[in-house]
C-alpha cells in the first residue's frame, strides 16, 4: 500500500459496535467510496455504536469532512452514535479546527475510550 491509498476493514464485534479502521489518505484524489460504504452499512446494520478508527489515517481533505459530515446525519437519524476515534494525526485533527466542525462529531483518543462512550 502507498501512501496514497485508502484501506478500509470493517469489523462487526458481537456487542453491536461496528469497528471501521481506516489507513492512507482520505481525499478526493484517492477516494472516500470505501469509507463511505462502511460507515452507510454501519449506520443500516441496527447496531448499538459505529466506531471509525482514523489513528492510521496520514491525510484528510474536504471530501473526507464531506464524507464523515454525511455518515454524522445517517447515524444520527438512524439512532445510533458515531464515534471518531484516534489518536489523529496534526493534519486530520487541523481539518476540524479550520473547518469548526469539531463540534459536530463525538470524538475518543484511543478506540478503547471510544468504546465506553
């Protein structure tokens, strides 16, 4: 895998929580399609929580923000919580920031934390 791709693994654990790790780049360039998918099963799946494990990701454009902005309103209007876990990179954690969308999202610093939330 460069650095540039995107690799995406789903992981349904029996409690109900959706585990989707993402790795590589997440842009209009490499593509969101992957992640998008995952997160819109994970948000139809009648899970109890979506956890969306971006520590490995390395770079995050407006078309990610796009991306995890639409999964946000799908958990949401489904009823099941999202969470953005990390530890993220300076340059992903710099997007909500700029973008002031920090709000929007519930976020854990590891995905251990994530999953007692």
């Amino acid at each position: 895998m460069t650095a540039d791709e995107l690799r995406v693994v789903v992981e349904a654990k029996d409690d109900g929580v959706v585990l989707i790790s993402v790795w590589g780049s997440l842009d209009g360039w490499s593509g969101t399609s992957g992640l998008v998918e995952a997160l819109d099963e994970a948000a139809g799946s009648g899970g109890r929580l979506t956890v969306a494990d971006l520590s490995g990701l390395e770079f995050a454009d407006s078309a990610a923000l796009h991306a995890l902005l639409n999964a946000q309103h799908r958990h949401a209007a489904a009823g099941v919580p999202l969470i953005l876990a990390g530890p993220l990179g300076t340059g992903v954690r710099r997007l909500f920031e700029v973008s002031g969308t920090g709000g929007v999202f519930t976020f854990a610093d590891t995905v251990d934390a994530a999953l007692t939330c």
